[in-house]
C-alpha cells in the first residue's frame, strides 16, 4: 500500500487525482495538506510514502524536496507542461493525472530527484573554517578576514562568507559597496533548484585575484529569507574552489518554537559550525571575555564532536598584567584541552586596514599579521 500526501491548493487537476488514488486498492491519501509547512509536519511523522504536489506550489524549493528527502518520502510534481523541471524533480503532466495511481504504485524514474550536477574539480577541495564566538564583540569578523587574507597570500583562493544573521559587517569592514547581498542570492538560486554550478561565481564579490567574498545579510530582519541547508548547499560548493571561512552569528540558542522546515535565526550559525571541518572559537583576553569562552565552549562541546576546535585568545595586552601562560593556564584549569592561541591587541595595524577597507595582509608587517600566519600554520588549511 502507498501512502500519500497530497498537496494541490486548489489545482483544476485535483478532484480527477484523488478519484484516481481513492479507486486503486494499492494506494490511499493520508492527508490533504494546506502549504508545505503543514505538509513537512506531516511528513515528520513517518506514515506517508509519497508527497503529490503541485508545481507551483508556493513555498516549494530545492530545501524542501531534500527535506522530505530525510523523512523517507518520495516526491512528485504535477504541473501543466510535460516537459517542466522543478526544484530537482521531473513534474507529472496534470493531463494525466487519472493514470497517478498506477503511476506511484510502479515507482517510476519520475518520483526522485534529478542528481545535482558535481562541480569540476570536485577531487580538490578546500577546508572549511568557521569562526564563532560569544557576543560581546570578541573580533569574530577581524579574525574572519585577517584569515582569509592570509590564505589569499599563501597562493590559494579562499572564499570568505558573511553568514551572520544579526546583520553581518564583513562588508563594510572591507569597503565593498554592499548593493546586493551574495548570501540572499545564493538562497534564491538554492530555492529555484540551481546546482550552484554556472551562476555561483557570479554572486561573489572579489577582493584581490585570490580572495573572494560572499556578502552578508543587508538588513538583520532578512534572516528568515534563509531556509535550513541553504548556508550547508553553499559551503559544500564552495570548498571546491578552495578553503572557505566562514564569519558567523553569536548565537547558538535553539529556538523552542522552531518548525521543521522553516528558517531559524540561530539555526544558520550552528549550521554553519556543523558543516565545519575547523572551528576558530574566539573571545577576548579581559576577565569578561575569558568567562564567556569558557561558557562558550561548554554550549560548543554539547553541540560537536572533539578535535574540530581551536580556542584564540584575542586582544591580549600588557596593561592586563598577564602572560600569554597564564591565560593559556587558566584556560587549562577550566577543562580546555584543545590548542589555544593569543593573538595581541594591535590597535594600529587593524585601524590601518578598517579605515582604509583592506584585508590585513594588505596593510603591511604587524604583530597581529604574524600572529594570524601562525594560526594558519597551525590549522594546516589545505587548498
């Protein structure tokens, strides 16, 4: 017996689909849905087999086939064009929506998805970085971009992506005139079913021959623009042209009225720490910044597995009246088993870069540059 979800919204063709699936003794409908977030909570419960829909319905992207991917269901859409492709599937032409039944009970090569195409040179890929770090401004964008300027001059293309979704400011910082955000756009590809093979490049913004950005959010209240899978499609692309750092949110927070399918605030920072190969989780030298790291990465330790974290200390400075080993102590004391490092509070070589909206690596030797190469050196981030 099939089991299926039918979503029509109101289709001319779906009085002659339900005939069709109500008169076959191999299939039943088990629930007619109202929009795809009544039809994911459906599919959440494991009983259907099969969801039915509409091409056009509103809602439907890429996301949303791939999620009812993950709860078992295979999809189809109907639509008027017999030769319409939509979100990955082929659609079913509603002229022959009476042979449905027969249709889903043969489970023919039109219930799944069509294979996103693989990137060329998919066999060289680059590592994912993803800089995090509780609130209180502890220079998670800085270092963000201090290091994939620093990858830039090793020789490799790096791609950096602002998915902070407070409203990130990697832009600003670099002096791009931020007049169509690259994230926004890579979810609207995403959710039209592009493979992000073709138009990817053209979403980007580049700084240098090398370096290249993906801008962030212009406005914080566009976060729910972005569905869940959309930052993990991008990541997963981009590393095939080389290593990815990733600036991200403060926020790991889960939200209790989180629906499945639907976008989440804080869902996009821990996405994008999941999906990570490193995580650079920052906070500041002072009494307040240590406590909060030590919180930090208490929340980060329930949420990944161990050996993907590297603990810096930032703004370290002499007027504290600590050593660098001390700090690394007191971390220690607070069961940090991961590498930490300090990297100092050189005021003057990140004004140098801010004001003139430059990378680090652009303005010059510094204590601060040195520091971040070393940092580098240690990840081993491999092109």
């Amino acid at each position: 017996m099939i089991v299926v979800l039918l979503v029509s919204t109101g289709a001319a063709w779906e009085s002659a689909a339900l005939a069709a699936l109500d008169e076959h003794p191999g299939t039943v409908v088990l629930r007619r849905c109202v929009d795809v977030p009544d039809l994911l909570a459906a599919a959440g419960t494991g009983q259907a087999d099969v969801a039915v829909l509409d091409a056009d319905l509103p809602g439907l992207d890429r996301r949303v086939v791939d999620e009812l991917g993950r709860h078992g269901l295979r999809t189809l859409a109907i639509a008027s064009s017999p030769d319409t492709q939509t979100h990955g599937l082929w659609a079913w032409p509603s002229a022959r929506v009476a042979e449905l039944a027969e249709l889903l009970t043969q489970g023919p090569d039109q219930l799944t998805p069509t294979p996103r195409p693989a990137p060329s040179g998919a066999a060289a890929q680059g590592r994912i970085v993803t800089v995090w770090g509780p609130g209180g401004a502890p220079g998670r964008t800085t270092l963000a971009t201090a290091l994939a300027g620093e990858l830039g001059g090793r020789g490799l293309t790096p791609l950096l992506v602002d998915a902070d979704p407070y409203g990130g400011t990697v832009a600003q910082q670099l002096g791009i005139l931020d007049e169509t955000s690259g994230l926004l756009a890579v979810a609207r590809l995403v959710a039209d079913g592009d493979p992000l093979v073709e138009r990817f490049d053209a979403v980007q913004r580049r700084l240098s021959d090398r370096v290249r950005v993906l801008t962030g959010l212009p406005r914080a209240d566009r976060w729910g623009e972005l569905r869940p899978g959309v930052l993990t499609t991008l990541l997963e692309r981009a590393r095939h042209d080389g290593p990815v750092v990733v600036d991200t949110g403060f926020s790991i927070e889960p939200d209790a009225s989180y629906a499945a399918g639907r976008p989440e605030r804080n869902g996009l920072t821990r996405e994008a720490l999941e999906v990570a190969d490193d995580v650079v989780l920052v906070g500041t030298a002072d009494p307040v910044g240590l406590t909060r790291l030590a919180r930090a990465r208490a929340e980060l330790g329930e949420l990944l597995p161990e050996g993907r974290t590297t603990l810096v200390v930032n703004r370290m400075r002499s007027s504290l009246g600590w050593r660098e080993s001390d700090v690394v102590a007191l971390l220690r004391r607070v069961g940090a088993a991961e590498a930490v490092h300090v990297l100092p509070d050189d005021q003057t070589a990140t004004d140098r870069a801010v004001v003139a909206g430059r990378l680090l690596v652009e303005s010059g030797e510094s204590a601060l540059r040195r520091a971040v190469a070393r940092l580098v050196d240690a990840l081993a981030v491999r092109s």
